[in-house]
C-alpha cells in the first residue's frame, strides 16, 4: 500500500492545485505514454496509478492495455415478460455514458439491460 500511495499522493496533489486554478500543464501532458508491442501496448503515466494492481495485488508502474479494467460490470439476469415469456438478458452498470456541459466532461453511473429476444 504504501508503493502505490507513492505514486497516488503527488497525483491527487496534481488534481488539488488544478481545482485551485493552478494546474501544472507539463504534468497534465503525461497523462498518458502509449508503446506498442506485441500481446498488447504498454501504458505509463500518471493515469496508470488508478489501475496498478495485478490480480495478486502486485503494484506495477507500468501496464499491459489488455489489463485495464472497464469501469462498469455485467450479470447475467432471466426477464420474465407480462405474457410469462422468458429472456436470457444481462444488466449493465457502471461508468457506462458521459455528461458533456461546456467544457466539462463528467462520468454517469448507468446501468442497462440487453435482452436476448430470439425464441
């Protein structure tokens, strides 16, 4: 935990003096660093501190693209309708959809339903 904090504390930091009107353009710039390879580009930068962990908790400055996590889950459901007919379906939910007001992006929680209507 305290590896991770290492690298979260000067980002949160970062989001305090943007919300401040003090941002850091240099630092904002390293959002991102992007290097293909094969089985999958590898991510640095400061977005990666939100999704370091491995499956086993293992802390990693780096990351593999395929092993960023979605920002929503699914479930499997069973539909039944008014008529008793029953659909296979999943629910949705999560960061799913956005806000856009002015400048400002904002993520929604959402959820959804895909029915799967053939008989």
């Amino acid at each position: 935990m305290n590896k991770w904090l290492g690298y979260l504390l000067p980002v949160l930091d970062n989001f305090i003096q943007s919300s401040r009107g003090k941002p850091d353009k240099e630092w904002c710039n390293k959002i991102v660093d992007y290097r293909s390879r094969s089985g999958g580009g590898i991510l640095t930068g400061w977005l990666s501190v939100f999704c370091v962990f491995d499956n086993d908790e293992t802390i990693w400055p780096k990351i593999c693209e395929t092993d960023i996590p979605y920002g929503y889950t699914s479930t499997p459901i069973l539909l039944t309708d008014f008529d008793g007919t029953k659909y296979n379906s999943t629910l949705y939910f999560g960061h799913l959809t956005q806000k856009i007001e002015g400048s400002k992006l904002s993520p929604l929680f959402d959820w959804l339903i895909v029915a799967d209507l053939s008989l």
